[in-house]
C-alpha cells in the first residue's frame, strides 16, 4: 500500500483541492484542502483505467467457465479486469488475447485498496487459472491483488458495453451513510458537496444508491458486508435508535426499534408495549419486500394494495413501508390516490436522517408530489411519470436530481 507522501504528490500535481490523511480506524482518507459550500465542484477527473467485458472473447468465456466450475468467489469480471491490467513484462510474450497497459499505470493502480490481499481461500484457484492461461504461479500475488483493486474500487462506466473504470483519487474516498458530497461519472467524474466542508474536514461519498440510504440500518450494513466487505460504523450507522425503523405506539405516538436488536425507544405515555410483537410482523414485511423487488409491476401493485395501509398503520416511519407507497404509487386508479401515497413516502424520508432533503430519491419524490398535486388540480394535463429506479443489473445506478443542479450516481466504493 502507497504512503500518503506519494499520494499527496499525485493529487498535487493535479492541483487537486483534497489530500490523503492516514487513520487508525479507516486507513487512507481524503480530507478537505479548503472550505466548500453546498454544490461547489471539489473536482473532476478523468478515468484513470477503463475496461470493457467482451462476451464474444474465448479468454472472456474461458473466464466466466473457469469462474463457474471453480465455484470462485470473484467473478470472470473481476478476472478479466485483472488479466488486462497486467503489463507486457508480466506475461513474457504469451499469446493472450487481453489488453496490456504500462509499467506506470500498473504501479498507480496497486496504490489502491485490496483488503484480501494477504489472506483468502481462493489463491488456490488463482493459481490454477493461472496455470490454465499458460502463465507462471510467480504472478498469483499480482493478478489476486489487481483482481481486487478493480472489484474495490472501480466505478460503472457503461451498460453497453459493460464496462468498469477506476478514478485513483475517487477511489480513496470513505463511505458515510450520511455522506458530505456526492458524484456522477460520464466522460469524467465529477464530485461536489453535498452541505458546507470546513477545511480539514473528511470528504465522504455513499457505496450505496440514494434510495438504500434510506433502509434500515442492518439492511446497509449488510449491503456493504456483502459488496465491500466491511462493518460500517458511521456516525449515522452507530446511533442506537434507527429511524428508518419507526413504529406506531397502540397510543398513538411514534416510536423507533434500535438499529441493532429489538429494542423500542420509550413511550412518552409509559406504554408497556412488547418489542417482539413488532418486530415479528416487521421481518414479515421486510422480507416481503425482499421478494417482490424484482417483480413486474403488476405483482408489486398487488402486493402494495395488499399490505400497504397494514404496514402504515404499525410502521408509518419505516423503510419498508415507504417501499410498498411506491409500488402503490406506481398504479394508483386516482390522482388523488397517488398524491396521498407521495405524501406519505416524504413523510417518511424527510426525517429519516439528517441528511435526508440532499438525497436525489427525496428529491424526486417531491417532484412527483408537486406533479400530481398540480395534475390533480388540473395545472398539468399529463400525469408525471414514475420516479426512476435503480438498476438491479449490478452493482450501482444512475439518477439525476430533478432541479437539474447535483447529480448522484451512488456505486460501491472500499475503504482505503
């Protein structure tokens, strides 16, 4: 792993307005070289490396095969990336059919994080990939370490081709559930504030999309364990009552389950009122929710109108909850209808947390409600159209702020 002095000369050279700092408890960070006020560019940047997957390569479909039959952690993806990231010094005239990139480029890409790099149980099979590709087992710790740089740290660059691309100063980004800026990545990258940064101050992007920003906090912990690897221990994930879990109290007062457990925040009245009665029909709905995400319209519609006005009188503040308006939302039979199932969505993500009203999914579904307030009333002829929603392809989405001023593509980024 690169050492900040290095890193800092980098980011130097490119006039950047960050620089590296190193933590005990997160390793590399990016703190703020000056102050920044809400929706001030802190940089752009062009794609360090981009890598396209080509289907129609017999090396790429010996990948995927090998991937298969190997029951390989990584994916060809992963592999391939890291076949075209090797140099022509690696691979010592081999015939293969892979891109090969400098010595230079090389170097600054193993600056990036790979967590695993000294200990995993697929090593084995890199070796005998290796072996299978014609190459010598002296590369197995090179390839498994650029494997990982690009399954840590690459961004999505196209849909088609699919294609992944790593920004190097993007990539030592932390991740905050509450993030301070976010980013969107065409040509370049472009990263702003999201709320004012002092100087000296992290500068924090999401792994996660908007829309997960609002799940509970065991859904975006399990998230990033699953996608990056980690325990997320922000401030936002660290406070003991979550309240993207809100529960009607039989009195009537809202009230919260812990973040971790089954723990009910106290009643303003003293009602003694058992966790584990809602924590039951809680898990039903979640998982229900689980189910139905990738369903057609017409089987989320169903289940919404089933369970909706259930799960809004015990759980109107929940993550879940908000999740089945939106599926309801989507086939209302009135406008009326509609505008009541945005209402109750903003009521839930305005105060899930703080940062809650810079958050794009917030910001389209108060562009859906003003729409279907002014439609209703006869101000628009047209209906307004669905909110967008994440790609369940892989592993991030697009989605552009309906003021037309801050964009947010929030893909899953390491820890450096």
């Amino acid at each position: 792993m690169e050492n900040v002095e290095v890193i800092n000369g980098y980011l130097q050279s490119r006039g950047s307005l960050v620089q590296c700092a190193l933590t005990e408890s997160k390793g590399r960070i990016l703190v703020a070289s000056r102050d920044f006020e809400s929706g001030d560019v802190i940089y752009t940047e062009p794609p360090l490396h981009i890598i396209e997957e080509d289907e129609n390569s017999e090396l790429f479909r010996q990948l995927e095969q090998f991937a298969l039959v190997h029951d390989l952690c990584y994916s060809a993806r992963w592999c391939w990336c890291a076949l075209n990231s090797l140099t022509a010094g690696d691979l010592e005239q081999l015939p293969l059919r892979c891109s090969l990139i400098s010595e230079g480029l090389q170097r600054q890409l193993l600056w990036l994080c790979a967590p695993d790099e000294n200990d995993s149980a697929a090593l084995p099979a890199i070796q005998q990939l290796l072996l299978d590709l014609g190459m010598t087992t002296d590369l197995t710790d090179k390839f498994w370490r650029l494997l990982q740089v690009w399954k840590y740290n690459s961004f999505e660059y196209s849909d088609d081709p699919v294609a992944s691309a790593i920004y190097l100063q993007a990539s030592f980004h932390s991740h905050d559930c509450n993030p301070n800026s976010n980013w969107v990545a065409d040509e370049q990258l472009v990263l702003r504030a999201r709320r004012p940064i002092a100087a000296g101050e992290e500068v924090t992007i999401s792994y996660l999309s908007d829309e997960e920003l609002f799940e509970a906090t065991m859904e975006r912990r399990m998230r990033l364990r699953i996608s990056k690897d980690f325990h997320c221990l922000c401030q936002r994930c660290s406070e003991h009552w979550d309240r993207s879990r809100g529960v009607r109290c039989r009195c009537g007062s809202l009230r919260f389950l812990a973040a971790e457990g089954s723990d009910l925040s106290p009643c303003d009245a003293g009602c003694a009122w058992p966790a584990v009665e809602v924590t039951k029909r809680e898990e039903l709905l979640v998982q229900l929710c689980r189910q139905q995400a990738d369903a057609d319209r017409a089987t989320r519609l169903a289940t919404a109108q089933s369970f909706a006005p259930a799960a809004h009188q015990l759980l109107p503040r929940h993550w879940a909850t908000e999740c089945l308006h939106k599926w309801l939302a989507e086939g209302c039979a009135t406008k009326k209808e509609a505008k009541e199932c945005e209402e109750k969505r903003l009521e839930f993500l305005q105060d899930a947390y703080e940062g809650a009203m810079r958050n794009t999914h917030t910001a389209w579904v108060m562009q859906s409600l003003a729409m279907w307030t002014l439609s209703s009333c006869g101000v628009l002829r047209e209906d307004p159209p669905p909110s967008p929603a994440p790609s369940t392809e892989r592993e991030g989405y697009e989605a552009s702020d309906p003021t037309g001023r801050i964009c947010e593509t929030s893909l899953r980024k390491p820890l450096c």
